[in-house]
C-alpha cells in the first residue's frame, strides 16, 4: 500500500494533451524529484498533486483518503516565487500558518502567544530570528524561499509539494539551501515531492528521480500525445542500485556456500 | 554631460519648483495692471491687493444678513458632501471590487455589468437624481458616489485578479476558508490601493460636486462660484478657486500620508 497513489492521470488543456498515463506509487517519506524539458508537464503534474487543477482522467490520493478538490492543508507548497505573503512581517507570516486556518483567519491571547513562540522556534530552526519583524520585500531571493519552506511546514503537510524552489537563487545560496533542506527532511520525514530544472539537484537530493517527456510524438499534430513518466531512476546511495541490499535484506548474506563437490 | 542626468541640487530645486507658480502671480499682476490702468473699474482682472482684501472679508467677516460667516458655511457643506460621496463610493468599490475579484461566480455576473455602467456619463444621470432624490444634499451625494464607484470598483477588481495565484493557493494550503483569504490575503493588499483610488478621483468627485452644487443648492462652494458670477464678481470667484484648490490639495497630501504610515510593507522593497 503506496502513500500517494496517482492512477492514470490524463490532463488536457483545450484538447491539447499536456500529460496521459501517468501511474506512480510513493512511499510514505519519499523524495521525489521531477525533471524533464521545458513545456513537458511536470508543473502541471506538480499543481494536479496539490490538486490546484483537476485532471481529465485518473485519480491521485494520499494516504487511501478522498481524491481532492482544492488545495488542502495536507499538501504544503514553496512556489519559485510569491509563497510568501508580502503584507505580513516574517513571524506574522509564520503564524498565518497556524492562524489562517481559523474561522476569521485571526488567533487571539493565549493562542496567539503559543503561536509566535512556536513561530519563533521555526524561525530560529531556519535561521531567520534576526529579520523577524521585518517585511518579505526586504529579505533576499534565499531568505524568502528559507521562509516560504518554514511557513509550509508550520501547517505540518504530509506531502510538501515544491516548484523549482531555488530556480531564481545564486548557485552559492543554493547550495546552501540543499544543505538546509536535507536537515530539514531528516527532522521531518516527510513526503517530497520536487520539480527541478537542475539534473544535478535532483539527484543530489532526491531518492528517486522521475523523467517526464513524450513517449510518443505526431509531426502533423504536436498537441495529439502527452508526456509521461519515462524514467523512474534510484537516486539513493549516489545513484548506485543495490548499494544497501543487504541492509534490506540481511538474509541474503547468510546464504550457505555451495557444498564442494565430493571428489 | 547628457541633460538627462543632469540633477538639480535641492536649492535649485525648491527654486525649479516654485517658479512656475511665481511666474503664473507675475503674469496675472502684470495684466491686471494693464487693463487696470486703461480703466480703473475693471471687473475682469482684480488687483491682487483686492482679492487680498476681498479673501480677508470672506474669512472674516458675517453676511449682513444672517451674520454667519458664508465662506465657511459653504466650505463644511460641499466638504461634508464630498467626503460622504467618497466614503460611500469607497466603501461600496472595495466591497464589490473583492467579491468581483475573488469569487468566478460574482465575477461572471457582475463585470460585465459594472463595465457598462462606468460608461454612462454621471452628469447625464443628474436631473434623474434631481427628480428621484429632490434638490437636498442626498442628489448631490449619489452623483458623486455614480461618478466615482464604477471605475474605482473595476480597478479593485483588477488589483485582486493581480495578486499572485500562488499567494491565493498557498493561504489554502494552510487552511485558510473563502472568507479568510479575502480578510487576510486580498483585502490588507488592495486597501492602499483603494487610497490611492480615492485620491485618483478626488479631481472628478470635486467636478461633480460643484457641478451639482451649481445647478441646484442653496449653500455650498459650487453655489457660490455660480451665485457671485451674475455680479462679475472675480475677486470672490478667484478667492474660492484657490480655497478649493488648497482643501483638494491637503485631502490629497493626507490621504498619501495615511498610505505611508498605514502601509509599510510596501516600501520595505525599497
């Protein structure tokens, strides 16, 4: 029994196939990424998860419950960009996590209080306490993403769904972001799933890494097939398959020597 | 150096910034001058000496009649009409701008129709408002609240449309209901955009008040203008130009104080 189970999922867009077939099956834990070409889907794929858009054919459920109609609080998000809601000082937006989810959006006294210092807890863990009265706008490209990542944690997601989160970042920053979401991901345990134009983050970072692209492809009519999963790699222990077999199964390595033969 | 980088330092800025002004007073002083000379009782042109005196009058001193002062009398009648014109068209622009904005279903059945009817010409529209709502203040009020709503709600609308969907669809990935996405999300980002739609119109809600005011009252800024002018009464006309350009010019200058101090995220950029 698989976490997120997608089956068969078809999405067009005015009859033009954006992706057809797609069947996957994650575990719970898992990090998914999701790499391909420009125009091949994978955005699409990635908005049908948060169920942001609802496909033509197929369903996608996480953990055996109901197919979603709208984006819902178990399936978090960090867009490249706007994730962060510009109004809202650091910790304000870090307590919207909580607080929007109330009946008037608003938490007050004591609620309000354990909100914050839980805020403060998350800001401290992202590294962002020093900036925390301040507005998003004055923060820079990786501050915002650190943010975006914290806020959609703080609604406790059991699929953290993330769009080329570090596509607009210097290659310095985001090599630290890397290193602060693998901490991130080893505290939590939690799904991921991650679009990336970056072949080398998606491996770097991901325990399986799938390639979406057009298996099939009409030259008279280009919109007729859509992309699908082609390749479903291993990215665990550097990519290298069966690394940790014996982890798996320890009782492969007991197997008893071939008696020799009587001479 | 290119004259497009060439900058002002700030004294030759403040100077830059107050001649034309100084130029405009030398000009009308020289013409009144002109034609004052050729004949001393011209009407057309007062010096500004008179105007000085006539402004004093104004401010100071009582009708002969009732003894109020007529100047300020006017002033808090067209203020009070114009600020509850812009309160109601305000109050009604937000309210339909976000429903117009958030909700597809109100979307499709309103858009089309406010769109239409920011067409209509409100001037046109106000013997209709003078045979409904009578000659009192509230005909006055609805021409300016007809004047100013459609096209301060259709801009609300577009300013909710432009926020990012993705803001939109992370508040739902934390929780957040209809209601709180428009009372958390949109409304705290288009209230300085609805500022800054009140002050875009206060130059068409002055319009029409002072248009209405001139057709039918019996106090008022408009009413006075319009009243003095059978006598050629310039000096009083121009006192009351000015009053009403310095009152439009502060309402404008608070307005975009309030913007700043209410609303300091948006220069956190920069």
């Amino acid at each position: 029994m698989s976490f997120v189970e997608v089956r068969d999922i078809w999405q067009a867009y005015d009859g033009r196939s954006i992706i057809e077939r797609v069947n996957l099956d994650v575990a719970e834990g898992e990090f998914v990424s999701i790499v391909g070409a420009s125009g091949c889907g994978k955005s699409t794929f990635l908005r049908l998860l948060l169920a942001d858009e609802r496909p033509v054919r197929g369903k996608i459920t996480v953990d055996g419950g109901e197919v979603a109609v709208e984006p819902v609080r178990e399936r978090g998000v960090v867009f490249q960009r706007y994730s962060v809601f510009p109004h809202l000082t650091v910790r304000e937006n870090l307590i919207a996590g909580e607080g929007f989810s109330t009946r008037f959006g608003w938490l007050g006294g004591a609620a309000r209080k354990a909100a914050a210092e839980r805020a403060d807890e998350m800001l401290s863990r992202i590294g962002l306490n020093h900036v925390a009265g301040q507005y998003p706008a004055s923060l820079s490209g990786g501050m915002q993403q650190r943010l975006a990542i914290g806020q959609a944690l703080t609604a406790r997601p059991r699929v953290l769904l993330l769009d080329e989160p570090f596509g607009a970042l210097d290659p310095g920053t985001r090599v630290q972001m890397h290193e602060f979401l693998s901490e991130l991901r080893a505290e939590t345990k939690m799904t991921v799933f991650m679009v990336s134009h970056d072949l080398e983050e998606a491996f770097k970072l991901g325990d399986r890494v799938l390639v979406f692209d057009k298996p099939r492809w009409d030259p008279q009519d280009p919109g007729l097939y859509g992309a699908t999963v082609t390749y479903d790699f291993d990215a665990r222990d550097g990519g290298m398959p069966f690394q940790s077999i014996l982890d798996r199964y320890p009782s492969l390595a007991d197997t008893p020597k071939a008696e020799p033969i009587p001479a | 150096m290119r004259l497009i980088n060439r900058k002002p330092s700030r004294p030759l800025a403040v100077f830059l910034a107050a001649l034309p002004f100084v130029i405009v007073l030398i000009a009308y002083a020289a013409g009144s001058e002109i034609r004052l000379a050729a004949n001393p009782a011209d009407k057309l042109l007062p010096a500004l000496s008179t105007i000085q005196d006539t402004a004093v009058r104004l401010f100071t001193e009582g009708d002969r009649r009732s003894g109020d002062i007529l100047l300020w009398k006017d002033t808090w009648a067209s203020l009070s009409r114009l600020l509850g014109g812009l309160a109601i068209a305000a109050t009604l622009s937000l309210l339909i701008g976000m429903v117009v904005g958030l909700l597809p279903l109100f979307r499709s059945t309103l858009s089309g129709f406010v769109a239409v009817l920011s067409m209509v010409p409100p001037l046109a529209l106000l013997p209709i408002l003078f045979i409904v709502f009578g000659l009192g203040e509230t005909s006055k009020v609805v021409l300016i609240v007809i004047g100013i709503t459609p096209f301060m709600t259709r801009d609300l609308a577009q300013r909710v449309l432009d926020i990012p969907h993705e803001q939109i669809v992370k508040a739902q990935t934390l929780g957040a209901s209809s209601l709180v996405i428009a009372l958390r999300v949109a409304l705290p980002q288009v209230l300085p955009r609805l500022i800054a739609n009140v002050r875009l119109s206060l130059g068409s809600a002055w319009l029409f008040l002072i248009a209405a005011e001139a057709v039918a009252a019996d106090v008022g800024l408009g009413y006075r203008i319009f009243l003095v002018r059978r006598y050629l009464a310039m000096d009083v006309i121009l006192t009351y130009v000015v009053w009403i350009t310095i009152l439009a010019f502060v309402l404008d200058w608070a307005l975009k104080q309030l913007t700043r101090k209410a609303f300091p995220w948006m220069e956190a950029g920069l």
